[in-house]
C-alpha cells in the first residue's frame, strides 16, 4: 500500500509538537512528521515531556501576533493542554507572575519581542525560559541580546533558544500565506512606496519562503520570469539557500533521512516556481463556484474562521439574528472532502451524510433501547445501554456538530448567492470572452442584474482585462457611467487600465472542455431540496427551518467548465512540458533557472531597481540564471511550490489542484502522484484587492 504523503500541513504540525515538547522529538513520531491522526490538527499521543519524578512539565505558551495565527491555524486549544500548556498570553497583553511555571516563547526575532523577554526575565515572571524564533535571528539582534541578559544577570534563567523556520501560516493541507497583509501588492506598485520599504517586504518573503523549503526538507529548483520582484525574490533566496549550504557544516537539509541523499538528482526535487501577481488579476476579483471559495468569497473566510448570522428562532424570524464563528478545522471530514467541490455537490453530499447520520443513529438507538441518541446518558441509561454505544456515541455526535455547521455555513452562502445573483456572475465569466461590448453595457445599466455594485465592477474588470476587443475611451467613458450609476467605486479602473497590456501579454486563456448550462428545473439545487424537507427530522435544535425552500428557489445548478486558469498553463509547461501546450511553453522559456546546489546555475544579487514591478533588472540577457541548458528547461518536476508575490488567490489553490489530482489520475495507479503547495504573501479575497487596486488608482490618476 502506497504511504500516504505528507502535507506542508502536517511537516509543520509535527514542527510545532516537537516545540511544545520543549524541542524534545516525540517518541510516538519522527522527525519527519506524524501519524494520520495528526492529519486531524491533533497530535497523537501528545503526552507531555515528564520532570524526573515522572509529573508532567506544565508550561506557559507566551506567542506574539503571528504566533498566534501560526499555531490557531493548525491545531486546538486540546492540542495545547496535551502538552502540558495550561495558559497561552500574547507577549504584548498584561501578564501576571506565574514563577513556578516555565515560559515556552514562539515569536518574531525583532528588537521589540526581545526586549519583553528581558524584561520578563528580569522581573522572573515565569521560572525558565524556552525561546524558539520563527525564523532566524540576526546576529546584531542576538549580541544585544546577550549582552543585556549578561548585563541583569538572568542569563540562567534562558533553557532553550532555537530558530524554528515556522513563520508561514498554513489554512489548508497544502496552501500557505506569509501573513503579511493585503497591502503588500499596494507596496510592490506603488510610486510611493520607497526602495528601503520594498526591500524590508523581499527580505521577509524570501525569510518565510526559506522557513517552507526547510518545513518541506528538500531543496529546490527556482524558476521565476525576468524582472520586477519575483526575480529579485528569486535570486536573494538562491543566494540565502546557496550561504547555508556553504556556511552550514550540518545544514538544515541533512537531516531528513533519505530525500537529502539524492538531493543532487533534480528530477527528485521540488520546483519552486515564483511569479509576480501581475501575471493574471482575474483569480484575484472572479466569481468562483466552489465551497471553499464561495466560503472566502461570501463569508469573508480569514484563518479559518467564519463567522454567519443565524436565526435566533428559526420558527419566528422576527427575533432576529445573532452571529456564529465557526473554525473549519482539519479534523472537519466534510470541508476536507468537500472543499474544492462545485457547490451543488456540495449541497446532495450533505444530503448524503444526514441520512447516513440518521441511519447510524437509529442503528444505536435501536440497540441500545432507547427513543432518541440524546437519551443516552449516563444517569438515564443503563450499565447495558452505555456499553453498547459507548464506542459510537462520540463519533455520532462530533458529526452530529459538523453536519450541523455546515447547514449553517451553506444557508449563510445561499443568501450571498441569491441576493447578489452570483450564480449569475459566475456563469457569464465562464464564457467572458464571447460577451459583446453592447452586452457588458446592457448588464451594467440594468438594475435587475445584480444589486451589489462591487459584483459589476469586479465583472468589467474581468471582461476588460479578459476581451481581445479595442475599447475605445468614448466606450470607456460609457462603461464607467453605466457602474457609477450602479453604486460602484470606479477609482480601481484607473490602475487597471495602467496595467491591462501587461497582464494581457502574460495571461493564457483556455476555452471551456464542456459548456456550463443550468440543469433543469426540477433537479435545481436537488440536494437542499431534500435535505429541507426533512431537516427538522435530522438536525432538531438549530434546524434552518421551512424558508430554506425558498431561499434555494431560483439558485442555478449547474458545474464549472473544466478549464486550467493562467498559474495552472505555467506550472504545468515547468512541471510537465511533454504535455505542454506550445504557447505555454513559449511563455516560461525564458524564466530564470537557479539551483541552490549547483555551481553552474548560480545566482548574484541583482540591484535594487529591479524590485519594482515592471522594471527589468540590470542583469542583461546574460544575468544570473539565465544560463540554464535546454535540458534543465525541459526537466519535468512531480513536486511543486507555487509563489505569487502580492497576493494569492483561492481559486488558483483550488484550481492547481485539480490540476495536481487531474494528471496523477491520467498516470494510473503505478505513475508518479504530481503535488502542489501553493501560497503568497497573503490570500486576499476580491472585495479587499478591489480596495488596493482603488488606492493605486488615486495615486496614479
């Protein structure tokens, strides 16, 4: 039987297990990672490093900003007491004395964290200290560090200080941010932005992107375009893996087991593949049709967590709402089926799972002799009763709670979608190029074709970005009449008319394989039709009640055009060029070649001015990684990472992945399975990338 692969997920959950062993390895897993129960965000036998009188080491977790988003994302509050962390503070809250209890430190090595170290070994708030970077510290830093714990004396109160290469933050098996905000893609295009700003935010990309290569443990093959920030990310991150190799007698890379001996052989190897987000806008403001990005999309999606208004009473509406936040944790088997899923498979595979739910329950309750699963209890059933069910009782009611979340989740994205018709929106972009000009005008100007003005801007820019049609300004000044008198800001056009002839040139466009039609009535949203017809059976308390019928009435049902978006075209030409197509290819020629280990492939910092977008570097034709052979051009890759430095975007993850899922299928059983991680310096849904698009625009306008 084939192992199972590990996730970036799952490197980093082990990561952060072994920190909160106090950087002991657990003796259940390896270095390499964990078990699949781990896969759950829980980690197995999670038992807590003992004291030498056999008690356990109960800890204080002490964490700063993007600690905390690091470690939330991937595991519980259960996780943490499995370890033996009773408390968890931000390092800037209010903390008080706990002197008999350890501190277990997970921070950014910045002066600012360093000196609430010191101060508080200096004041013994906590009796050690376990001190792990999430990335590497500096060395000025760590001098002056010392040199102030050497000046209070509390030098012995330090037990631990470790760089941890953790400073990513992982939201799905495979998909990671640097948790640098929505911001970044302002500051690489803006003429405000200084030289000194820009290097600050490609240092801290190449750090992060350093951390996920040694998260990772296998050393990769850089690719990226000539120009503007992904060369200059590209080419500081040959440089920095290339010093560490040199400069490393027993290199972060040496220590994971078998891949680090063929780490000469690059077909074995990753491709790193880092790509400015200027290649393609449109993922950045579409329309998608799958779970986990109606989920972003709709409901504002942020580090796994939702939050919905619910009905107070679902029998009497006028009560009113209140808010929900619901984590789609990764031990949540629904979101980890389903999420990539169309939105109408969605709906009938919860249809799937509550009569699945029923059936085993009744099944229990049959056994066990009592009228309801609620009834079991340990006062109001018997010794008999109890044993019967004890095995099935948890599992029936932690599903009991998903399927119960995802009611609501679903309900939530079902108003989205019918009152701003985003099925609508959704299927005219799956066609966009056919659309006329005259067409465009009519959507814009009719009133009944969607009532959020965002949606009809997000639209235009698609269609604008996307038609091989001349516009002309009087068209223009047309179009951006027809959308202020919809209600929508127009200050974005004024940058995306500024960068259409660059995206066009770099932007790759696929016909659909199959047409996108609504199915017939009848069979409209069949799913939540028959879940709303029994819901109130099934679910009992917090049940969506009889206007779920209406709400789906009207909703289009119907499956995405199966068709690879621009980031797919140019992954696919550097990981599989054999089945390439010839425009793709002729598109990623050109992309800089950088091996880490190599002494040929090698690349040099390149100057300051090519960090802006759309400048070229002063490499020249013959610059660092530009001499790569036509052989290494043409390697195939079964391991990817994909980079978009700006902003990323949950439709391409989604849709690199299918890609991914796609082509090992076509391989059969005994061919290679393709992997994908991808990330950016932070996912960004449309309603936010239309904000910085619109601050761009006041600036240039």
């Amino acid at each position: 039987m084939v192992a199972r692969q590990q996730t970036l997920r799952d490197r980093q959950v082990a990561s952060l297990g072994k920190i909160l062993n106090l950087n002991h390895l657990p003796s259940s897993t390896s270095t390499d990672g964990h078990d699949s129960a781990a896969a759950n965000g829980l980690i197995p036998q999670s038992t807590p490093v003992l004291k030498s009188d056999g008690d356990p080491i109960w800890k204080v977790l002490v964490f700063d900003d993007l600690g905390r988003d690091v470690i939330s994302s991937v595991l519980r509050v259960n996780d943490l007491r499995g370890f033996g962390v009773t408390i968890h503070l931000n390092i800037n809250a209010q903390r008080h004395p706990i002197p008999d209890v350890p501190a277990l430190y997970l921070l950014e090595p910045t002066a600012a964290n360093l000196n609430l170290i010191n101060v508080d070994l200096a004041k013994s708030l906590y009796a050690d200290a376990y001190i792990n970077f999430l990335s590497s510290i500096p060395r000025p830093l760590m001098e002056d560090f010392a040199a102030k714990i050497a000046e209070t004396g509390t030098a012995e109160s330090v037990s631990q200080m470790y760089d941890q290469y953790l400073n990513f933050i992982v939201s799905e098996p495979d998909l990671f941010s640097l948790g640098m905000g929505k911001d970044t893609y302002w500051a690489l295009n803006s003429p405000k932005a200084t030289d000194e700003e820009i290097d600050v935010l490609v240092d801290k990309t190449v750090s992060g992107l350093f951390s996920v290569v040694v998260t990772m443990g296998s050393m990769p093959i850089i690719r990226s375009p000539r120009g503007g920030p992904a060369e200059m990310i590209a080419a500081k991150l040959d440089r920095k893996l290339r010093d560490h190799i040199l400069n490393s007698k027993d290199n972060l890379f040496s220590k994971h087991g078998q891949r680090s001996s063929s780490a000469t052989n690059t077909s074995s190897r990753p491709v790193l593949v880092v790509v400015d987000r200027n290649v393609d806008l449109i993922p950045m403001l579409s329309h998608s049709w799958t779970y986990q990005s109606l989920v972003h999309d709709v409901l504002k999606m942020h580090l796994n967590r939702i939050t919905v208004e619910t009905l107070v009473d679902a029998e009497n509406p006028s009560k009113g709402k209140t808010r929900r936040a619901y984590d789609l944790n990764s031990n949540d088997f629904f979101w980890t089926r389903n999420a990539g899923i169309p939105f109408p498979q969605v709906a009938e595979d919860i249809d799937t799972e509550l009569t699945k739910y029923k059936d085993d329950a009744a099944e229990v309750t049959r056994k066990t002799g009592v009228s309801s699963i609620d009834d079991l209890n340990e006062t109001g059933s018997s010794a008999s009763h109890l044993k019967a069910a004890i095995t099935l009782l948890p599992e029936l009611r932690e599903r009991k709670a998903i399927l119960d979340m995802h009611m609501n989740i679903a309900t939530a994205l079902l108003e989205g979608i019918k009152s701003r018709q985003l099925d609508n929106f959704f299927q005219i972009e799956e066609s966009i190029t056919k659309q006329t000009k005259a067409q465009m005008l009519e959507l814009l100007n009719d009133a009944e074709k969607g009532k959020e003005p965002l949606d009809k801007l997000r639209l235009f820019i698609i269609w604008f970005l996307s038609t091989e049609q001349e516009v002309s300004r009087a068209e223009m000044d047309r179009f951006e009449e027809a959308l202020t008198r919809a209600g929508a800001d127009i200050t974005a056009l004024t940058y995306v008319k500024r960068v259409r002839d660059e995206t066009r040139m770099t932007m790759m466009t696929s016909v659909p394989s199959q047409p996108t039609l609504p199915s017939s009535d009848s069979n409209i949203f069949r799913g939540f039709s028959s879940i709303s017809n029994r819901l109130t059976d099934r679910l009992g308390a917090g049940a969506l009640g009889t206007n779920f019928e209406n709400l789906i009435s009207g909703v289009k049902n119907f499956l995405p055009a199966n068709k690879d978006i621009t980031i797919t075209k140019i992954v696919e030409s550097l990981m599989d060029p054999a089945s390439a197509s010839s425009s793709a290819i002729a598109k990623t020629e050109d992309y800089l070649y950088f091996d880490p280990r190599s002494a040929n492939a090698r690349g040099t910092m390149p100057g300051a001015p090519s960090s802006r977008q759309g400048q070229q570097s002063g490499s020249g034709t013959f610059g660092p990684g530009s001499n790569a052979t036509f052989g290494q051009r043409r390697q195939g890759f079964t391991e990817a990472i994909i980079f978009t430095v700006g902003g990323g975007s949950m439709d391409e993850y989604g849709n690199l992945q299918d890609w991914a899922h796609r082509t090992s299928a076509a391989q059969g059983a005994g061919g290679p399975r393709r992997r994908i991680v991808y990330g950016s310096n932070e996912i960004v849904n449309a309603e936010d990338f239309v904000g910085v698009a619109a601050r761009l625009g006041t600036e240039s306008g």
